[in-house]
C-alpha cells in the first residue's frame, strides 16, 4: 500500500508499505479521507519522531476484521480514534480520559495518511465509532477535532448568554466558535494575526473580529518572536465592542505568549480562560496571581476526547448544528500530502486541509 512517510514538513515522500495484518480482535480500515491538523505541522515535535506516517483525523470503512470481532462487518463506514482510555484507572473514573496512561500509549498502524491501517483490539473496543450515511468521510475527519471542542467547552463551562473570545482563528478556534455558536453563546469574537483568517471568522459567524497584528508586520514572512505587538491592544478592542464589558469566557487557540497574555487581560471577573493549544515546551508565561486571586478567574486546560464527546461530536455533525463544509479549502491525493503540510504550515490562504488516499 501507499502511505506518505513525514521526515519533515518541507520533506513529506509517497513510500510503499505492505498491508498490515490484523489479529484476533483487531480490525483493518481502508482509510477514505484524513485531516492534517494543526498538531501535525508542529514541526519542532514531530521531527523528533520522524520518519513516521502522521494522520489522526480519520474516517473511512471497515476492510476485514478479525475473527474474534463481533460488532464490526467489513463495508461499514466509520470513524477510529488514535489514542484511546483504559476507562477504569482514576484519572478516567474522575472524567479525566485524556490524562489517561493508556490514551497516552496507544495509537494506531501506521498513520492516517495512508491506503489502510490496523486498529488494535483496544482501539477497536474503545476507539471506533460508526459513521451516519448522512455524513461524507470529509466531513467525518472534523469528529476528532470536534470533540476535543467539545470537551474543551464543557471543561470551560461555556453556556448560552456567555460572551465569548476566541484567540487564534486557524481551524481549532472556527470550531469552537462555531460550537459556541450552536450553543447558543454571544457576543462571539475571535482574534488572529492573519487578515484571512479573521475574514474566514466573521463569514463563519464571529460577531466582530480583530486583527492582531501590526498593519504593517507581514505574518507570512515575518519572525513575529521579535515583533512588538505593543500597539495592538486587543482587551480594550473586544472590551469596546462588548458594551464595555470583559468577557466571560476566553478560549486561547494560539501558543504564542501574547495571545495568552491578551486572554488573561481580557477575562471578566468570576471568567474562565480556557488553554487549548499547547505552546513550545521552553516557553514560559509570567501569571499575576493577585489578579487571578482577587477576580475569582478560572484557568483551564483541555487536551484530546473521550468517546463521549466524539459521540457528541458525530452527533452535532449530523443534526446539521455544526456545518464544516464552508471549513474545506483544500483536498489532494496521498502523492501530494507534502503541498497540504505546507500550506498548514505557512498559516496563510487555507483552513481544512484533506488527504484524500484513494483520490487521483
């Protein structure tokens, strides 16, 4: 079979692997389509594992199955899960999947931006879900990403009437505002450092959007680290535009420090800030912890999904609440996974980008 092996996001090669071979109780996916997300062009994580097959954003039909499989027939349509809970240690009985030994350790063969991959029992039991008719694979790549929105917000406490910011618009922040927006929330904001990302927001249904990001700074070419954002002042731009108001709930979808800087000066008192990109390891990001203390604010972090909020998210995909299809700028065939890590890696032109294995 074909997969696409990453060594790099500028060196991405069309490599040829045998099918893998199942076990008893495992299950063989002919992969349909896979999402490149925005983990996967975090080149100064990935490289250290490369060269592997990336892809987690998967949905596709059940090509064989082992013998020992009951509830599984080949030519189903489905979605799989990479990482997948024990759901019986603490962390899961508390509701805490994602720190889970067990999610932390398991994965899938090889990769989603392969012809076919082996799912294990575990996955195959705790990890694989069924696709509705209704929904087309591309659409079913967006289940992950929703769900880790999913289990973001509920960690967050987002509700309706809450105001709301969003930090960072490439396609992690579009789904929490269009999750936000579903749930019934407002006003919404959403920031970015790039004019087509905050346009893509307010079509996608941003209330007002603000570009942080100097006029005259270039996101595209520029080293934005020795940039100064100084004359951007992005809490009293949402706090204007929201009646004068800070906001209830921010939800910070960029690494870099200034964004986390401008969510903890944007958050109204008794708020929450929700941490739900990850920044470089070596960063560090100075807390006043008298202003945390004395304003009743809530800091949280959100990493991954359980099967819960994969469910909810199949679930909002297919009522219709949650439509990703205005997401797709972009699809190309295995041979060409390299020009998708690309433009995911450059931030500009694109949002959701699709690998589409078994495409011309």
């Amino acid at each position: 079979m074909k997969v696409a092996m990453y060594y790099n996001n500028h060196d991405v090669r069309l490599e040829e692997q045998e099918i893998p071979t199942i076990g008893d109780d495992e299950v063989l996916m002919q992969v349909m389509a896979c999402g490149i997300c925005g983990s996967d062009v975090m080149e100064w994580y990935r490289v250290q594992k490369a060269p592997r097959v990336l892809g987690h954003e998967v949905a596709g039909i059940v090509s064989d199955v082992g013998k020992d499989v009951k509830n599984w027939e080949p030519g189903e349509r489905i979605v799989a899960t990479h990482h997948v809970p024990c759901n019986s240690c603490r962390y899961c009985l508390e509701g805490h999947h994602s720190v889970c030994d067990s999610l932390r350790t398991t994965n899938f063969h090889p990769g989603g931006f392969s012809e076919y991959l082996r799912l294990p029992g575990i996955n195959v039991d705790r990890g694989l879900l069924r696709l509705p008719d209704e929904l087309s694979f591309d659409q079913g790549t967006f289940v992950e990403p929703i769900g880790c929105a999913v289990r973001g917000q509920r960690f967050a406490g987002v509700a309706p009437g809450k105001s709301v910011l969003i930090i960072g618009s490439g396609i992690s922040g579009l789904l929490h505002l269009k999750l936000a927006k579903a749930q019934g929330c407002g006003p919404i904001f959403a920031t970015d450092i790039h004019p087509y990302r905050t346009d893509f927001a307010k079509r996608v249904g941003a209330d007002e959007t603000f570009l942080a990001c100097p006029p005259e700074v270039d996101p595209g070419t520029t080293d934005l680290d020795s940039c100064s954002f100084e004359s951007i002042n992005i809490p009293e731009m949402v706090k204007e535009a929201n009646d004068g108001c800070p906001i209830d709930v921010v939800i910070v979808c960029a690494g870099a420090p200034q964004a986390m800087a401008q969510a903890l000066e944007s958050v109204d008192r008794g708020g929450t800030v929700l941490f739900f990109a990850p920044t470089r390891p070596d960063i560090r990001t100075e807390i006043d912890v008298w202003d945390l203390w004395k304003n009743e604010i809530t800091l949280t972090t959100s990493y991954a999904a359980s099967e819960r909020d994969l469910l909810a998210g199949i679930a909002l995909l297919n009522s219709g609440e949650i439509d990703v299809t205005d997401m797709i700028t972009h699809k190309f065939p295995l041979a060409e996974t390299q020009k998708g890590f690309e433009l995911m890696d450059a931030g500009g032109e694109s949002m959701k980008v699709i690998i589409e294995p078994w495409a011309e």
